[in-house]
C-alpha cells in the first residue's frame, strides 16, 4: 500500500478491509465483482466462516466438499465469436496466452471468465439423433426439456438443446445413445459467468461451478492475510518464516489452471487489489515481498513437500480423489496430512480445504468426508440434488424411483460408489422364446444351422460350473444355451475335472463349435485337447468392464446388434445382484455376498466375442466338427 496515501484514504481503506474480513460474502460480490453466485455457493461460504457473522457459533478450520465434476474431452469445438469453431484445449490455449474468447450462450456472446484444465478423466460419447456427436465426462450438464441433467442422468430419446451456426437458432435433438469410451483422455472445462452454458459441438452445455468456489475462497483467504498491517505478529511467528496460501492439485498442468487460476485471474484484474497491494505475480506464485506472505500452486507428490516447508493460512486440494492415480491413497493421505500440518502453528485460524468429485468407492474425499463428519471443527458438504435444487425434493426423488432405488442413490445421493449400482438395475430382456440348447434331448434346427461359441468358468470353490453358448445371424446375437454344471454327489468336495471335460466335449461336437473361451487354468487338459485335435480357437479372458459393457448396452439398446439371451434361472438371479464399484483402478464388476457371477461372466463373453468377430453358418448334420 503506498505510504502517501491521504488520512481520507487510509479511513476508506481500514474501512473497507475491515467489513471484508467480517463479511466474505460482501467482499466477494462487493469488491471482487462476483455477482453471479449461485445460492449454494453462497450458502456454504456463510457457513464455513459462520463465526465471522456471528461470534457465538464456533470456529471451523476444515471445509470437505464433494460433489459432481463437469468437464470435456480437449477435442470438442467450442463456438466463439472471434474464431468461429475452434476445439476446446484451443481456447484453453488462447485464453492463457492473454486473448479474450467470448462464447455463444443461449441469448448472447459473453467472455470467458476462466479455462481450467482437469486432468485425465473417463471419457463419454454422446450420439444425437442430428448426426452430433460430443465427448465429456459422466457429470457434465445439457439442458433437456429447460432444465440441465448430467450426462449420467439422460436417456435414450431426451431432447437436448442444440445451436444451428446457420440459422442462428436453438433446436432440440434427440439423444441416440452414449456410453462410456475405452479410454480416459484428457479433459477442459470453462466459466462463463452470463447464463453459466456456452455451446460445445453445437450443443448447449453447462459450465463450471465448484471450482469456481474454491478459487473465490482462495481469493477471500489471501486478502484476509495479505490485509493484515503485520500477518507475523498477528500470528505469532517469526518474521523469516513465510505465510503461504497453497493450492494443490494431482498434477503440475491442473494445478496452474484449477482453482488457482480462478485465484490468479481475479487477483490480477481487480482495481481494488492493484490499488492497496503491491503484488509480484509470476507463474505459479503471487507474492506480497513487504509482508513476507504469498499465494502458490504446486503438483501433489508424496515425498514432494507439498503444502510443507513454511506456514499456511489456507490450504486448498484440488480434486483430491485424483491425488490417488499419481501416487496412491496411502500418497494422498500423506499429501494430505502434509498440507494440515503445515496450518497447526495458525491453530483454529488456520484453513484447510479439500474439494472433490467423487472418483471412486473409498476414495480420499469420501475418507475426508467421512471422518469430517464427526470432527466439530470441520464443515462437510455433500451436494445431493435436493439440497442443490429445492424443487425436486427428496420424497418426490424416492416415490419416483421407488422401483429403481439403484439410480436413485447413485444419480441424485450422491454415494460414495457414484458410478457404482446394478449393472441391469432394469433387469436382464430374456427371450422365452429361445430354446435353452442344453436342456434339449436333440440340437433344434435354428440352433443346430449356426456355428457356435462356448464359453466356460469354473466356480472360486469348484463347487459348480457355469457354461455358455451362442451364434450371431447378421446383426442378431443370440445366446441360446446356459448351464450350470454343478456336484453330482454330495460326498463330492468339487465338480470332478473329467465331468467338466466330457461336458465341453459333448457339447463343442454338438454345436458345432468353432473358438471356446475359459478366464483360468484349471482345465488346461481340455484347453489343449480343443485346441490340438480339435481345431477349436481357445481364447483365455477375463470378464472386466469392457465385456459387460457390450451386454449392457445391447441390453438397453445401444448399439448395432438385437440380442437375445435364452432364460435360465440361475443366470437370472446372478445378473439381478451384479454391481458396479469404481475402484482407484477402474470400474470393477462383482457380484453382492452369498451370489456369485460364473454363468454371468459366461454370457458377457458370449456376448463380447459374437459383437467383435463375424459369425458363419454351417448345414452339416449336428455333432460334425467340420474342421476334423
């Protein structure tokens, strides 16, 4: 601050400061100019410095935030005024480089407030029925019927808004299907303060919203110390030791264009702060030299000294779940722990915050989460929809899906498992029609035209063993045969290798079958024998994610090929208790306590290698292997 300032001034000046630090709220939309906070957002901020509003509620030093992440692939073109369309991580380019990019929302051209870079994330494709196609990740919003729903929440026939460049106009288009990429790729978001959407691939869409909060808490938190006429006295610490604000986040490239950016930028372009504070900015670091204290932005490393090696007033991760896919969660956890630390010698004053979609089941934002709750001095958020949106209410969420309580805990709770659920939460489509080949004293005809698959799986105790078969006629996949093999005798410990091998036999001569897939050794023997004697293709698997992806897509009609699966009641009590957990390294299908997946993992595979290899059909007499 200039030592000539006028008595007047100063008077503003103490003024000013001195309602900001009792009143965030005032601050943020009063001096930093931020009129467009949503109600939740203000909402929160009040609450975490509820002491500031009333000195007779306690203090709070922790905030955890978990809620939903809205992002797009850096492919996806974006419409804007100067360039016409342009892709995404090209805007994200030009913005940093100093342009100013406006984008088209649903009444004008507006500038972008902020481009953010999240990292690598899991990657969804949307087909509209207009040839459209889009790439972004399961949380990010299109409006359908004038409201915004996340893609994970939008279905087959919706309306989404879309933009004609040539008439200038909004048209809805009808959702063909999406379904989730092979690939995580990386990922881009912006803020755009009027109307909060800009149009993507000539689709209207949301933009960003917490890490938008995070970087005005940030913002509200380096005022708050830089404001202080001697932050070390006021703290009581030494005057060499510096005072930082810390953003972290799982990466260097996410780090400097995360919540920090939203920091940087309104530091940068505020008239109030220009005037009052004499601020070094450089890449990564906002420094105030005179008072020793500064604002900084680092990747989140385990053995890095993230968050460590000076003091912190705030203490921020961004996107904490990610911390685990760079160095573990017993990395993050450190991480983390560094970054508390670092605020102890500040007590109550000082801040820690962690901010966070929900990556997978037990990740660090659901631990933080979790423990948070029973912390007195840690505020925890878990933005379900109806506390977001007090129109939809709880009770009309769960009379409306009372019969499918799966996407009522997973779309709109907000569970830990998020991406998790049933994998048929509407239940496998069986075809009663199709005869089960396996219990028929002869092949019928149908059946016995058609060259055949067969796939096989052991149970984990060797108890039972499930088999399946099935043939594809031009675009129709059909699995017309299931079983399950179990104990002949009680007195049996497990199902004997030679029952299991005279089965296979028995049935690769009467189906006519040309490849035989199995996920384990155990029948090594019988592996070799279709392979050398037999001239059967054998094929060693396991079914993961990308398997009963083709399933449950041809199951809800997605996709090129009609299915049919042939009922078996074994078959259809195991798919009614699969579930989904998204672990740190992926989406994992399993099954609930007391069930099991054999003949399910049988039929993925089935369906799997019938979607991916053409099919051909054969008019020898049954039980002729016409490669013998």
């Amino acid at each position: 601050m200039s030592e000539t300032l006028s008595v007047k001034e100063r008077l503003e000046y103490i003024k000013t400061v001195n309602r900001a630090r009792n009143d965030p709220v005032w601050f943020l939309k009063e001096i930093m100019g931020w009129t467009t906070i949503f109600p939740k957002q203000e909402e929160i901020i009040r609450e975490f410095y509820q002491h500031k509003y009333d000195p007779n509620k306690p203090e709070y030093k922790k905030l955890i935030i978990k809620a939903g992440q809205r992002c797009l692939d850096g492919t996806v073109n974006i419409l804007t005024m100067e360039y016409g369309n342009i892709p995404l991580k090209v805007v994200y380019d030009k913005f940093h480089s100093g342009e100013t990019i406006h984008v088209k929302n649903h009444n004008n051209w507006v500038p972008i407030d902020m481009a953010f870079y999240v990292g690598f994330k899991n990657n969804y494709q949307m087909l509209l029925e207009n040839g459209n196609i889009i790439h972004s990740s399961i949380e990010h919003k299109f409006l359908i019927n004038g409201s915004w729903k996340p893609l994970k929440n939008v279905k087959v026939g919706d309306p989404i808004c879309c933009y004609n460049s040539y008439t200038g106009k909004f048209y809805d288009s009808k959702v063909v299907g999406w379904d989730q990429e092979e690939f995580t790729c990386e990922m881009y978001d912006l803020s755009v303060s009027p109307g909060h959407c800009y149009v993507a691939n000539d689709i209207l869409v949301h933009n960003s919203g917490k890490t938008v909060l995070g970087g005005k808490i940030a913002t509200f938190e380096f005022f708050e110390l830089a404001s202080l006429d001697n932050p070390h006295d006021y703290f009581n610490v030494l005057k060499s030791q510096p005072i930082a604000i810390s953003c972290v986040a799982a990466g260097r490239e996410q780090a400097m264009d995360g919540i920090y950016a939203v920091m940087r930028n309104d530091i940068e372009q505020s008239e109030w702060f220009n005037q009052w504070f004499d601020l070094k900015i450089t890449e990564g670091r906002i420094t105030c030299p005179k008072k020793n204290v500064f604002a900084q932005v680092t990747a989140a490393k385990a053995g890095s000294g993230a968050g460590t090696g000076y003091t912190s007033k705030f203490s921020l991760a961004d996107e904490i779940d990610l911390f685990q896919q760079t160095d573990s969660k017993v990395g993050a956890e450190i991480v983390w722990s560094k970054m508390v630390n670092s605020t102890q010698s500040l007590g109550i004053q000082g801040k820690c915050m962690a901010i966070s979609s929900t990556q997978f089941s037990g990740g660090m934002i659901e631990h933080l989460y979790t423990d948070g709750i029973y912390e007195p001095t840690t505020l925890t958020y878990d933005l379900k929809t109806w506390e977001c949106n007090p129109r939809l209410t709880e009770e009309l969420l769960r009379e409306e899906y009372k019969y499918k309580m799966d996407m009522f805990w997973r779309d709109f709770a907000n569970r830990p498992d998020v991406s998790g659920g049933l994998v048929f939460p509407q239940g496998v489509r069986f075809n009663r029609n199709v005869q089960n080949v396996f219990e028929c004293e002869s092949v019928p005809y149908e059946s016995s035209q058609h060259y055949h698959i067969l796939c096989c799986d052991p149970a984990y105790r060797n108890d039972s063993f499930g088999m399946s078969c099935g043939y594809r006629d031009g675009n129709r996949i059909v699995v017309d045969g299931v079983m399950k093999f179990e104990k002949q005798n009680s007195t049996d410990a497990y199902v004997l290798p030679s029952d299991i091998e005279k089965g296979i036999e028995e049935w690769v001569r009467k189906l006519n079958v040309t490849a035989l897939i199995y996920d384990v050794d155990t029948m090594m023997n019988i592996i070799e024998r279709a392979d050398r004697e037999w001239g059967v293709e054998t094929i060693k698997h396991i079914a993961n994610s990308e398997v009963y992806g083709v399933w449950m897509n041809l199951n809800d009609n997605v996709g090129e090929f009609d299915l049919d699966v042939v009922y078996n009641e074994h078959l259809k009590r195991e798919t009614d208790q699969l579930v989904k957990l998204q672990k740190a390294n992926g989406l994992k299908i399993d099954h609930t306590a007391y069930s099991s997946k054999d003949l399910a993992d049988t039929v993925a595979h089935c369906i799997w290698y019938l979607a991916n290899n053409e099919g051909g059909t054969v008019y020898t007499p049954s039980g002729f292997i016409c490669r013998i």
